[in-house]
C-alpha cells in the first residue's frame, strides 16, 4: 500500500462526507424559504431527498464489486461539484426549482454512494489501532461540516441578501471584478446572486476535494475489485443477509423503535429554519438570513455535539437501560421552547439562542439513545449490512413525518403547529414505554 499519513486525507474526507448532506437537507430548506416557496412544499420536496440515504443499502454491495471505494470517492466527489455548479447556474432562471431539483437528487444519490465508499475505504486504509484513534477526527470534522454549510455558508448568503446594491455600483461601479458584482446584482437579484455564489463556492470546494483525494488518498492492496463475483450471486446473498435481519428476535419491536423515537423531532426540525426566518406578522421570528445561520448553524450544532458527547459519556458508565427514559423526555420536551418561542416572539437574540441551544443540545443528547440502541440490536452476524439496514429505518423515520408537516403547519399556523409537535412527542414516549422494555437485556445493554 501506498503510505499516506491519516492526517493528509482523513480529515477532508469527512468533511467532504457531510458538507453535500447538509447541502441537500438544511441549505436547500433556507434557500427554497428565501425564494419564496411555501412551507408544504418545501417540507414535501425536501423531505423526498432522504430517499437516497434510504435506499443506499440495495446498491452498496455494487460499491464493492465495480472499481475500487478509491475511485468512487474521486469520482463521486467530482459529481457532487457539478452538481453543485448546477445548482448555481440553475437559480437565475425562471425554472428554477426544477433544475435545482433535479441537481439535488443526483447530489443525494452521489452524496450517499459517497458514504458508502468512503466508510469502507477508512476500514481499508487505516490499520486497526488508526481506526481506533481517528474515529473521533472523523466525527470532528463530519460536525464542522455541518457547522460550515449550516452556519458560515449560510451566513455568508445572508450577508450578501443585504448587499445595497445601489450603493454598492455606485462605489465599485468601475471596479472591474467589484463592478461585475454589482452589475450582476442588478440583472439577477440579491436573493438568486447571493445563493448562486454560495452554491459556486461549494462547487469549487468540491472539484478541489476531487483533485486532492486523487493526489492524496492511499492505494490499500485490498482497495480492489472483485470481478469473481457476480452480481446475481451479489442479489442472492443480498437477500438472504435482508431476511436474516427480519428473523432477528425482536425485529419488528426494533423496526418500530427507528421509524417512531424520532416522529415529533422530524416534523419540528423541517419546520424549524422556515420558522425563523418567516415574517413575525404571520407567526415567525423575522430573522435575516445570516442570523439563521449563526443561531441555527452555529450554536445549535455547537449544543447539539456537545449534547452528543456527554450523552455517550453517560451511557457508557451507566448503560442505554438506566438512561433511556432521561434521553427520551431530552429529546421531547426542549420542543417547549418552539412554542413559546411561537407565542412570545422575543426579539432578544441572547434569548432566541439560548432557546435554540437547549432544543439542540436536548436533541443531540437524546438521539444518543437512538445510535447506541442500532450498534448494540445489530451485533451478530451479518453486523455491517443490518446497520446498512437500520439506517434505512432512521432515514424513512425523518422522511415520512417530515413530508407532510409543512402542510400540518400551514393549516394549523405556527402556535399551534408547535402544540401539535409536543402532542406528538406522546409517540416516542410510548414506543419508550410499551416497546423498549420487550427487548431483551442484551438487545440494549452492552
């Protein structure tokens, strides 16, 4: 093998991993709000692109059998640039939303495939003691990915949203680049020309992901096709390591588990950045598009990991059992800022992160519960493939409550859309409570 030191790729390659995720499943949400789409809609569209991660499972076998996890990593990286380039290019013009639709499900589809290969690459490039200690870069840098697309691009939209343009040619009227952008702002619009440039920016970083990872990654010796297989032979046991999983003792308890701990959370999180940022005249907060991208962005994925982190710490000294119940109601009932967030309408934005702060790091502490539950169902035999399947679950689990609540909000508006949420937390608590404990002892302990 071909040594590269872990630090030279592991890093980007992670971030690389979940910046086109959060691109395809929080940017796209502000910037159809921006654009002016309604929130059934923009829930519904939004919601159809989880399909890929949920289905990633029926092709990742593929991954294994053409080329190397190597060059789908470079390949794959390079696609979700042009993608994102398309993305760009599309937003100009009047069909807008149906370009940019279509780039988005190719980038979810490449995004996924990317994972895929990516997460068996990292297992082939790395010896077992590596694997061990940069588990926790890898995580790193997957979270500042979220901070970045989530946050600093999003701010950095915004700040271009609020661009006088006006006073902006006036200025750099004759400067060449400067004056470009000026007149650029003019033909497309503040909102088309700050989403256009944020879109083109990922689009290089991407096409640089490809050029590096090309140049940088190792070439493991066990990094290699495997023409010997053949692909009904591939489908075959396929199928048989899919029906194993439902032929585990507790499966459908465990199926309902993923698909439910997270239905109120799912149709909040969708509704969350439109609600920020809709007028406070029909109900939202009024915020510019650069302070979502700090207090949503920023804090609330700052509080979120750290809300990752010590829900670990405290699951590992105690076990999943014991604290199943705290992370549960952790989960839930920080919603009650949503609602009084819809009733108050503090202008204070001290207050409106604090708010989103808590909600976040109640979210990241709960979903603990939900990670830890898929490692520990899916010991065994046939371990990988039966997590593949379990993130299926978890992704259908924020696909279908996530479709429709735009138009649960809309009729119900945003008071008592939140109230709605909180009456739905009553579906987590009971799978806790009338499910969890069927499980056995060592379905859910360590």
């Amino acid at each position: 093998m071909k040594q590269r030191n872990p630090w030279a790729w592991v890093p980007s390659l992670y971030f690389a991993e979940g910046l086109p995720y959060v691109a395809v499943m929080t940017i796209s949400v502000i910037m159809f709000k921006r654009f002016g789409l309604s929130n059934t809609d923009i829930a519904l569209y939004s919601s159809w692109l989880y399909l890929p991660w949920t289905l990633k499972f029926l092709w990742s076998p593929f991954v294994d059998l053409l080329k190397t996890k190597r060059w789908w990593i470079v390949t794959m990286q390079l696609i979700i640039g042009a993608c994102l380039g398309g993305v760009a290019l599309s937003l100009p013009g009047p069909d807008w939303f149906h370009y940019s639709m279509g780039f988005f499900w190719l980038m979810a589809f490449s995004s996924a495939t990317h994972d895929i290969a990516a997460d068996g690459f990292y297992m082939l490039g790395l010896n077992d003691k590596d694997q061990a200690f940069f588990v926790g870069i890898r995580n790193t840098f997957y979270r500042l990915a979220m901070i970045s697309g989530q946050g600093l691009l999003i701010v950095l939209a915004g700040e271009i949203e609020e661009i006088d343009t006006v006073t902006f040619v006036a200025k750099y009227g004759d400067t060449p680049l400067l004056g470009s952008i000026g007149r650029m702002l003019q033909q497309y619009g503040n909102i088309p020309f700050a989403w256009m440039i944020t879109f083109l920016l990922m689009a290089v970083l991407f096409v640089g992901f490809s050029f590096y990872h090309r140049s940088m990654l190792p070439k493991p010796e066990k990094d290699a096709p495997n023409p010997s297989r053949k692909p009904v032979e591939i489908i075959t046991e396929f199928g048989l390591t899919f029906a194993s999983f439902f032929r585990k003792k507790n499966s459908l308890i465990a199926i309902a588990f993923l698909l439910l701990y997270r239905f109120s959370e799912a149709q909040l999180l969708k509704l969350s950045s439109p609600f920020l940022l809709d007028p406070r005249e029909i109900g939202g907060l009024g915020l510019s598009t650069a302070t979502v991208g700090t207090v949503y962005g920023v804090v609330g994925v700052i509080a979120l990991i750290l809300g990752g982190i010590i829900g670990g710490i405290v699951v590992s000294k105690s076990g999943l059992r014991k604290w199943i119940w705290p992370m549960v109601l952790c989960l839930t009932l920080p919603n009650l800022t949503s609602i009084y967030f819809a009733y108050a309408q503090p202008e204070s934005l001290w207050l409106i992160n604090a708010g989103i702060a808590v909600e976040q790091f109640g979210y990241g502490f709960g979903f603990t519960a939900y990670t830890l539950f898929m490692l520990q169902f899916c010991k065994g035999e046939h371990r990988t493939a039966h997590y593949a399947i379990c993130t299926a679950f978890m992704a259908l689990g924020m696909m279908i409550p996530g479709m429709f609540a735009g138009k649960v909000q809309e009729l119900l508006g945003y008071q008592h859309f939140f109230i709605y949420v909180m009456i739905c937390a009553a579906v987590p608590m009971a799978i806790v409570a009338l499910l969890f404990p069927k499980l056995e002892k060592t379905e859910v302990e360590q």
